[in-house]
C-alpha cells in the first residue's frame, strides 16, 4: 500500500485471501514470517484483496481465522491462501502448525492441535472458486521436540508430502516435497527467500500466475545454487488467471505512462490491510499534534474535530475552534496551517467549524466539511494558496468521504441523511437515511462522520442514536453493526459515536466519545473491544477526553482526535 499504488480491483472476480505468518513458536521460534505475511498482505491489497492476517497465531486463532475466512468466500472468487511457519507431515499428511506446538504431544495430537493443509484447500474448493492459489512457506527443518527422535526418518520425514490439487487450483511450495527450505534471510534482510522472490514478481503486469511461478521458481533457484527450489502443482483449468490482468495494465500505461500501476489519486481513507484480527495496540498513547493546551499557536489546538492520515504518516487536522486546518508532517513539533485561519467568517479564505476533511490527490487538494458555513470547500495544496472554492453549498455537512470513483460523499446533521455526489453535481442522492429523524433502519439521528468502503456501502456514526449503522449500495435501510442499545458502558453500548475507521476485513474502529475510548467490532459482533482509552477522562497518556476522528496508517497504527484534551494521539500496533 505504497503512495505510488492504488488498489486495481478485477471488475469479474471478488478477491480474497487470508495470509499466515507465525514467528513466536514455543518450541522453535523463526524470524521472517510475520514480515513475509504482513507485506504479503499490502502487496495483495495493491490490487484490490480483501485480506485477513493471523500473525503469530495459536491453534484457535488459525481455526477461528479459517473458519471466518471460509464464511465469507463465495462462488466465482478469487481466493489465495499463504502460509509462512512450520509445517510438518505424517502420513503423507500435510499440517500448519500454529505457535503453541508445545501442545503437540503425540503425532496424534497433530490432527487436533494443527491444520491439515489438504483439508484447508478441499474447504476452500467446496466453495466454487474461480481459483485457488495456495501458497506454503513452511519447509523449513522442524523438529517437533515432544517426539521421540528415533522415530523421525521413519514416520516424521523431511520437510512437506505432496498434495494433490483440486479443479481451478494452485499449489505452490517454498521448496519440492520431502526437501527443506535454505535457512538464510533474503538480500533485503527483511523476508526469507522464497516470499522475497515471490513479493518481486508477483504482481508483475499482464503475466499469467504460471508464468509468475516460473519466473519467482528461478530466481530462487538462482540465489540459493540450486539448493532450494520451489514446487508447483497446477490443476487451473484456464490460462487467464492474473493478478493485474493484460488490460489492466495497458489501461494503466495508457493513463500514466511509465507506471505500470496508477498513481493513488483517490482519496477515500485507506485501507489498513495488515492488521491480524487478534491485534493490540499500546495503551499509552504519544502526541503527534497539539498537546501543549488549547491556543492558535502553530504547536497548538483548540477542540479539533476530524483528520485525515496520508500515505507518509503526514497528518492534517481540522481544528475547529481556530476555524483552519493544520497540518503536521511525520516527527514535527509544529504545524503548518493550510487552509483558513484568518478567523471565523464565510469568506473564502475564511473556515468556520471545520468538522472532517480529506486529501484528493487527483487534484492535488483538501476537500473541507464547512458545518456551519454549510458548504464543503476546495483548497488546494500548492505553496501559495489564499482561498478555497466552493463545492457544495446549503447542506448541515459533518462527515465526508469519498470512495474509488471519486464519488463525494457527505453526511446532513440536520436532514438527517448522507448524499453520494457525482463531482459538478450539486442535488446528490440519498445513500443513508432521508426518511426523518428517528431510530428506523431506514433513518438517522444525527449522523456524524461516515466511511466508505471499496463496494460503496456506506458506514455512518448514527450520533444520537448511540450505533454505527451501515447501508450497502442501493439499499433502502440500514444494518446496526455497532451500538444502537441506547447510551451505555459495557462493552454492547456506544454513546455519541463520532470518528469512524473499517480496515479491509470489515473490522469497525469507531470513537467512543461518550465513554472517552476506541472500540473495535469485528464483522457479525454483538458487542465490541475498548482497543485504547475506557480509563476515565483525563490527561494521561492511557486516556482520551471525548475522542472524535480517528484513522489508522497503512501499518494499523492507531491515530485519534482527542478533542478535549486539544491533541492527536498516535498509538502504535504491537
């Protein structure tokens, strides 16, 4: 998920994968598999998987996982599955085995304390795919130190069995059955050497996935003499299995011409792909903005509302109350105001109660959500810039959003609605709410900041209604996924909503700004998880005063307003 790439999402086939990387073994610990997954991961949602990633994940949470990501697959899907860890046979059985192998005893115990490989893939297979690519990096030398030794060429053997591969699939091997994999890290430092390969060349432009495990299978044959080389089994019944397909990449060089992949010019809040659906962050944060009282100076707030987090962690913050939007850039002590700031007005290079903004690198500008000048506003963000434009005007605008087709989309506090806006357009159409304040499926109370995914189902922090409610596209009502049982604590309740965050798994991170505290929601939950805050309104660097926008950085670091205490807080995943 670099800056320079955008999602290129396949208009045929909806694209999942769910990816593995265990380090922290009991028995045998590794080094490089939580890296391999993770950038496995952010490769994949260049273009456009929805990915799921368990790191360092015990035997429920690889059973959890599978069984989540098997729920959602669909017939036609495009579906990858990777592992990186230790695997083991036995019984010409293949098994993933998850970091508490301290409980495996007996071989026995690997049918129950590990995931037998075959049987992953014949579940993804029973779900009618398109494809099936099913990767495993885990041929390394294991030795399972419960086990009798004397018994280890016998019925243990060396590294992985073969497999057989079903109708529409692809398996591939860091290395050729009963081989282990070369014990070094890759020339980054970073990757072991069959996912650094594999990272290269995988989203190689117009290239069928064969051709890709050709090119990956002698590259690491050649770093490695010829010690390790990987082992594909195909049984893909079509040629045009491609991750960027042959006219997504001319579309693209016909756009950009020397980029193979187009340039992120959308401006829709990112995606955070890499987070493991078992993640923690710390719980004391560290202020990245303001946090030195409330005042205009260029190292202060005054009661921000929403942010917006760019690729290079670079910040911009509607501050309300001194009626501009600051800027802060990666490790700043100091701001840098880039739009209004000449106090509160309506002219055009005035703000007034800036509530929630965005960055629309297509145009190279800030797009401003103006509340009580109702009107949302253009400022560019070339060096010299004195005004805004006007974009929409006459609408009660709190959150805005846009999604991958430039779409704006704006929340009416008062009408109680959120309009999808084609650019130019100016009357919009109801995509949430429009039917009057209330507590309906098909209504709002106050709607707030909202979140747009890359299907264009609308997320809305239903403000007075105390849940966030979410509207698929084209849907005439609502489906409460968090909240909505009335104010509250525990851990069922939301009160006054505000900033709102879905990574790429449909996880919910919303500010609880009534209960000072972050919650997380994964999809289907009944009730959520204080994932920071929840420890009384206060300064302190494990507390929050009415938190408001909130985002998160393509590495799943935590970034909240925290209104009453004039600040942003950064939170780092653990």
């Amino acid at each position: 998920m670099c800056a320079a790439a955008e999602a290129v999402v396949s208009t045929e086939h909806r694209k999942l994968a769910l990816v593995i990387g265990n380090n922290n073994y009991t028995e045998s610990p590794l080094t490089n598999c939580v890296n391999d997954a993770i950038d496995l991961s952010n490769q994949l949602a260049k273009v456009g998987f929805r990915v799921r990633i368990e790191v360092d994940a015990n035997y429920e949470d690889m059973d959890n996982g599978i069984k989540k990501f098997m729920n959602r697959i669909m017939p036609d899907d495009f579906v990858l599955f990777f592992f990186a860890g230790h695997g083991v046979q036995w019984e010409k059985q293949n098994y993933l085995i998850p970091c508490d192998d301290n409980l495996i005893r007996e071989f026995i115990d690997l049918k129950h304390q590990a995931m037998n490989a075959q049987r992953v893939l014949e579940l993804i297979s029973a779900k009618n795919p398109f494809a099936i690519l099913f990767f495993l990096d885990c041929c390394r030398s294991y030795w399972l130190p419960s086990l009798p030794r004397s018994i280890t060429s016998a019925d243990l053997s060396i590294g992985m069995a073969p497999m057989s591969a079903l109708a529409d699939s692809l398996i591939v091997f860091a290395c050729a059955p009963e081989k282990t994999a070369v014990e070094i890290t890759s020339s980054n430092g970073r990757n072991g050497v069959f996912t650094y390969h594999l990272l290269q060349h995988l989203l190689t432009p117009g290239e069928n996935i064969t051709i890709v495990m050709i090119d990956v299978t002698h590259a690491v044959a050649k770093e490695t003499r010829n010690k390790q080389i990987p082992y594909t089994i195909s049984a893909l019944r079509r040629p045009d299995v491609y991750l960027i397909p042959p006219e997504i990449q001319q579309a693209n060089q016909e756009d950009t011409g020397s980029n193979l992949l187009r340039s992120n010019t959308r401006s829709t809040k990112k995606l955070a792909f890499n987070i493991p659906a078992n993640a923690r962050w710390t719980q004391n944060g560290v202020t990245v903005a303001g946090g030195h009282g409330e005042g205009n100076a260029i190292n202060q707030l005054d009661r921000p509302f929403g942010l917006f987090v760019d690729d290079d962690e670079t910040i911009v913050i509607a501050d309300a109350w001194n009626y501009r939007v600051v800027q802060w850039k990666k490790d700043d002590t100091n701001g840098q105001v880039v739009a209004g700031g000449h106090g509160l007005g309506c002219r055009l290079d005035q703000l007034h109660f800036p509530t929630d903004l965005l960055i629309d690198k297509e145009t190279n500008s800030l797009i401003i959500s103006e509340w009580h000048n109702q009107r949302v506003v253009r400022w560019s963000r070339c060096s010299g810039t004195t005004q805004g434009e006007i974009l929409l005007e006459g609408i009660d605008c709190f959150g805005i959003a846009m999604d991958n087709q430039r779409c704006l989309y704006v929340s009416d506090f008062e009408k109680h609605e959120v309009r999808r806006y084609q650019m130019g357009e100016t009357k919009g159409i109801i995509v949430a709410g429009g039917h009057g304040r209330g507590d309906g499926l098909n209504q709002l109370h106050w709607p707030t900041y909202i979140f747009v995914d890359r299907q264009k189902t609308v997320y809305v922090s239903d403000y007075k209604n105390h849940r966030v409610i979410k509207w698929h596209k084209d849907a005439k009502e609502g489906i409460v996924v968090a909240g909505g049982q009335g104010t509250g604590q525990t851990m069922a309740h939301l009160m006054y909503p505000k900033g709102l965050f879905v990574d790429a798994w449909d996880t919910i991170y919303v500010a609880d700004a009534g209960n000072g505290r972050v919650m997380s929601w994964h999809n289907g939950a009944k009730q959520g998880t204080i994932i920071v805050g929840g420890n009384g309104e206060g300064e302190g660097a494990n507390q929050l005063s009415n938190p408001w926008g909130l985002s998160l950085d393509q590495h799943g670091n935590l970034y909240v307003v925290d209104h009453g205490n004039d600040r942003v807080q950064r939170y780092s995943i653990e």
